[in-house]
C-alpha cells in the first residue's frame, strides 16, 4: 500500500491569509526552518496507480498538481482517484469536493452526522447533484469496508463529537473519525487520526500494531493562542488533544510501538514547524516526525 501526504496542515494552512505569527512570517520571508503546507490530506493506494483521498480540501487541486500520479489520463477526462473518505464535516476537510465536481463519478465516505451536514446546514450535495455521480456512503465505526477489490480493508473509529461551527449542537455521534487502514496481501497498517478530542483506550486499540500512524498535532500547548492573543480558547474547546503537558498526546504517544510515529493536521502557530525549535527537537529525541506536504511511504 502507497501513502502519500498531499497535505500537512491545519485549517488555515502555513502561512495562512491573515496570520502574522511567528511561523506564518519565518514562511513569508524565506526562512528554510519553517515550509509552507496546505490543509491536512492523504492519497492512499493499493498499486500506485488509483488512489482514494482521505479528506478534500480547499488546496485539492493544487495538491493533485503536485503529485503526478494524480494526474488525469490515459484518456482525456479521467483520474486515477476513485472516492474520499471524510473525517470530519469542517470546512477544510469538505470544500474540496465542490471543485472535483468536474468528475464523471466518485464515491464519499463519510459518518452519519457528516453526511446529514453536507445535506443540510452546509447542503453540498445538492449543489453537487447537477454536475457529477457522486455516491454517498455511510460508515460506521466497528463496521469495515473494503477498497480496491478488497485488498485493503478500513475500519473506521470515532475520535471526537464536536461538530463544526456552522453545524446544529444539538446532533451528537460520531461527528468525528479516523482509519486504520490494513493491506490485506502485505500486513501493513496505517492509522489516520488528525482530530482528537481525547486519547481513550479505544484509541489506543487502533494504534496497536500498526506500522505507521499518523497522529493530531494541531497545538503544541494548550493555551498556544491565548498565549499569541489570537484567541481564548484552549486546545480541548476547539476539539484537539495538545502535544505537551500533562494529558497531552506526546506522553501516549512515545508508547505506542509503530515504526513510524507522525504528527499531522499542525496549526500555524505550532512551534514544531520551526525545524530550530526546541519543541521540534524534542519530538526528534523521541523518534517522532513531524508530517510535512510530499511525505511518502509503503507499508
């Protein structure tokens, strides 16, 4: 199985818009410690030749560009990417699938409360209707499902209930998922979780045994933005398990016995982007990586 990072970061992206911090301007004026990244996306396949994308977001096309197996062909309107699979409804996870429009058909995966979502408060699958197939299916978590003709089976976990902003409170379920990922003729496992709103023991489960996994980084601290005054919310209220502290992923993290140990979704404002940082550093001494765009591998 072939993995590829399209995308690293968190929801603004590095550097984001309207964001000075001191990662977002180290990025702006050339600084080679801290990389530019788009929202948080992966390819994965069974062959190198067709590939699902875990999460569309706004930068799909511009990452399907920087990544030649994406690119359409043999005939002049066809892709190699046969559906997505949701982890969430947010914005950075979903808007993607407005500009795959252009597509014959294509097939979404996605939990319950994301689909009711994106057939109302944000209805993009009726704007989608008039212009291509697209096939919505429902996953479950314990309930697996099986991608390029069976030979890679996903089963999908629940990692969180916060549903985004624009979405009604009042709807619980599982409003946010991950993937483990296992390829049936090799063995190898991945593992997708990039919002975690707690680490459980059910979490724990899905990392056990895998040979890579890739892990919500989004705050190193959990007062990160009330520390840079861009909010007052902690890391927990926006739905995302910090690095460090006590409680923290890093502390779980080091135990779990991957190969490959890779945190993902990282905010702007997260002081592991800086490769100078002593926050990064750390992370190195524990065998951790940070994920960046272009990431590679094969399980």
């Amino acid at each position: 199985m072939f993995i590829r990072v399209l995308g690293s970061a968190a929801g603004g992206g590095l550097p984001q818009w309207n964001c000075n911090c001191p990662n977002c301007h180290k990025v702006r004026n050339g600084d080679r410690a801290v990389h530019a990244r788009t929202n948080d996306s992966l390819a994965i396949s069974d062959n190198g030749q067709r590939w699902y994308l875990i999460n569309a977001t706004p930068n799909v096309t511009a990452q399907i560009e920087a990544f030649s197996p994406l690119y359409p062909g043999p005939h002049i309107r066809a892709t190699p990417i046969l559906g997505v699979l949701l982890t969430d409804a947010e914005l950075d996870h979903t808007i993607g699938l407005l500009q795959l429009r252009e597509c014959a058909q294509i097939e979404v995966y996605a939990a319950p409360p994301v689909l009711h979502a994106l057939n109302g408060a944000f209805p993009i699958k009726q704007i989608l209707e008039p212009y291509a197939q697209f096939r919505w299916s429902e996953v479950s978590e314990r309930q697996s499902f099986t991608l390029f003709e069976d030979r890679v089976r996903v089963y999908p976990f629940q990692l969180g209930s916060k549903p985004p902003r624009y979405a009604s409170k009042g709807e619980e379920g599982a409003w946010v998922i991950g993937y483990r990922i296992v390829d049936q003729w090799t063995g190898g496992v991945v593992v997708y979780a990039p919002g975690v709103e707690s680490w459980s023991e059910d979490l724990d489960e899905q990392l056990a045994n895998a040979d890579c996994v890739f892990v919500d980084g989004t705050f190193w601290r959990t007062d990160e933005l009330r520390q840079l005054d861009i909010s007052q919310l902690g890391a927990m209220e926006m739905g995302h398990i910090p690095i460090s502290g006590a409680g923290g992923s890093l502390e779980r993290l080091v135990k779990v016995e991957a190969q490959r140990k890779i945190y993902i979704h990282i905010n702007n404002t997260n002081p592991i982007l800086d490769q100078h940082s002593e926050e990064y550093r750390t992370l190195q001494a524990h065998r951790i990586e940070v994920g960046y765009d272009g990431l590679e591998l094969e399980v």
